[in-house]
C-alpha cells in the first residue's frame, strides 16, 4: 500500500476518534449513564418525589424573589398570594402529569406517539390558558414601574432562564422573550 494512502487512513481513523472525543465532552463525557447524580441527568430521570420537591423549591425561590423585585404595598400582597398559589398549584399539577407519564408504558408506534404529543400539547395549552387568567388577575394591580420589573422577572422564569440561575446574557437564559413562568412543563 502507498504512504499517502496509509497515512490518510490513519488521518481518517484519528480523526474519527477525535470527533467521537468531542461528541462524549459534549454530552459530558457521561456516556456510560454513570454520570451526574447517578447516571441521571435530567428532570425526567428524577425519582416523582425528588423531582416535585426540585420543582417547588425552584418555584418559591423565584417567587421570593419576584416578591422583593417588585417592592409590593400592603394592598398588594393578597393578590400576589393569590398569584403565587396559582403558580405553586400549577407547579405540583405539572410535576404530578410528568411522573405520570414517567410511569406509562412508552408508546409503541408512531401513532401513539403523536396522540401522546397531541395529549401533552393540549395539557400545556390548558395549562397556559390557567397560568395567563393568574398573570392577568396579579398584573391589574401593579404600578407602571412594577409592570416593568414584573415583565423582566417573568421573562428570566422561561424554562432556559430557570435552569441554574442562568438568566439573560448569562448563557442559556431566553433572549426572545420566551420565558413562560414557573412550573413550565
């Protein structure tokens, strides 16, 4: 065999190496599932429990601090109770539907996958419909600048904002106005 030929094929065969390399640091280099937390690594592989505790702790620590943001009057609290309680309620009701569908069979053809996706596409529909009546009810009582701050809060609450405090311009929170608040499925 010529030189050139073999050293293109071991080119070929480092190079093929190398970009497996990269695929396995870019998953985390977990690709064994022994990775975080036990070969678990996202919200879905969460044992129910763990998962709905995450979820709400995650839930009242931004409330906490759209609570401060907004520097809410006494005559305010109420409806932001109210608000919270929607959300904490919509919260526990997304987490319950998760491991729910955790615990189902896996569909077996692509029609009962589309008919699931059609099921969890009108769940969240319903869900947001819910969600947008509390904004609204809570937003009517703001200030103009509360408005503002509110808008800002909410916006870093979209699913990518929530994930590890990493809201805007921090890598990995909605630069498009995305954000969906709390509890987003």
């Amino acid at each position: 065999m010529k030189t050139w030929i073999k050293s293109s094929i071991a080119a070929a065969v480092i190079a093929t190496g190398a970009l497996g390399a990269t695929t396995a640091m870019a998953w985390g280099g977990h690709c064994m599932g022994d990775g975080p937390r036990g070969g678990k690594s996202g919200w879905s592989q969460m044992e129910p429990a763990q998962m709905k505790a995450k979820m709400a702790e995650r839930a009242e620590a931004h409330m906490a601090r759209l609570e401060l943001a907004l520097a809410l009057t006494p005559e305010q609290k109420p409806a932001f109770e109210t608000f919270k309680g929607d959300m904490k309620a919509r919260a526990e009701r997304m987490a319950t539907h998760m491991a729910e569908r955790r615990a189902a069979e896996a569909p077996k053809t692509a029609i009962e996958r589309m008919q699931r996706m059609e099921e969890m596409s009108a769940l969240r529909q319903a869900e947001m419909a819910q969600a947008r009546k509390a904004v609204e009810a809570f937003y009517g009582t703001l200030s103009d600048a509360q408005k503002t701050v509110f808008d800002a809060e909410f916006q870093k609450m979209g699913r990518k904002g929530m994930r590890g405090g990493m809201g805007e311009g921090k890598g990995g929170g909605p630069r498009d106005g995305s954000g969906m608040g709390p509890g987003r499925g």
